[in-house]
C-alpha cells in the first residue's frame, strides 16, 4: 500500500479538533487488490480495478431531487450498431460492466480515463461508501460538437479504493443497493 501524511488536518465538523500530526491517506496498489477481491491482475489498471462501458442511455424526462424524496428521469436505451456507440453531444447516463462489493473500511472513487478528456467528453461520477454492492453507474457528457464513438466493453475509468481509518457503522444500504 503506498502512504500519503498529512499533517495537522482539521475537522470540517469541528475545526478545533485535529484528526492526528500524521494521518495517512491510503490508496490501494493493484496488487493489493487482486488479493482483497480475489481478482485477476488484467482487471486491474495501474491505480484500480478497470470499469468498462456496458449500456448508454439518454435522458428522456426531468429528475427531482428533495430532501426525502428523489424523481429519477426516464431513460431510452441506446443501442450500439456493430458494438459501438456512436453518441452526439448531450448527456448519458452510463453503466458499468462489473459487479463490485466495497469492503467495509473502504470507499471507491471511479476517475475517468484521460482518452475520454482528449476526445472531448467528460464522466461524472460519485463516491462508492463502504457496504455498496452493485455494477454502479455514471453520467457520460461529450462536450465535442462533433461527437465521440465509444466501443461496447471498452474501458471508461478505473475505481480507485481508498482505506479508511478503520471500519464504519455506518454502510451503504441505500436506494441504488444491487443495481444491476
């Protein structure tokens, strides 16, 4: 596992309290993680495990989000002619081809493939708390006006797991518990 310290990090919750004169940030090797999820070594790229597109959708319809309550968009499924994607600009909500189970004591984050910048798109993303089990998703924008073709099962970023200070109580068993 490679080591990042801090020093003096402050509490967002409580700025007088200070987290330790050396708190360390932990992201895990790929070697590290094909011996946690008991993974093979092609799965994994240099700074996590590999995610590859699987299905496109476009957004039909508005979403709501309130402060108990969420509306989701519809969604049209995109279908790739000779297994690639042929996407103009705008908007897509994404998902990946992997099943993944975060660990309690960790929390993924899925940083895009730099390809995808040079084309002119974009995928946002959000973190993965500790608990979550599911294929997991994103929202793909391409920004070129021209717009990008993207083969089925080509790799779109890579989740990269951070350690935690230890375990939690508190494990994701939300509304997108088991996407699939």
């Amino acid at each position: 596992m490679h080591t990042i310290l801090f020093h003096t990090i402050k509490s967002y919750s409580n700025p007088d309290t200070i987290l330790g004169e050396e708190q360390a940030l932990t992201v895990l090797r790929p070697e590290d993680l094909v011996k946690l999820f008991g993974i093979s070594p092609e799965e994994t790229d240099c700074a996590g495990i590999r995610l590859h597109l699987d299905q496109v959708y476009s957004l039909e319809s508005n979403g709501r989000l309130g402060v108990s309550d969420r509306e989701l968009p519809e969604y049209h499924e995109i279908k790739a002619h000779d297994n690639i994607y042929r996407l103009k600009p705008g908007p897509y909500y994404v998902k990946y081809r992997e099943w993944i189970e975060i660990p309690n004591g960790f929390i993924g984050l899925a940083i895009q493939r730099s390809s995808l910048i040079r084309m002119g798109a974009t995928l946002y993303t959000a973190v993965w708390d500790p608990g979550y089990k599911g294929r997991g998703s994103g929202l793909l924008v391409v920004h070129n006006p021209y717009g990008i073709e993207i083969e089925r099962g080509a790799q779109i970023a890579q989740l990269v797991f951070f350690k935690m200070t230890g375990t939690t109580r508190k494990t994701y068993n939300g509304y997108y518990q088991g996407e699939k």
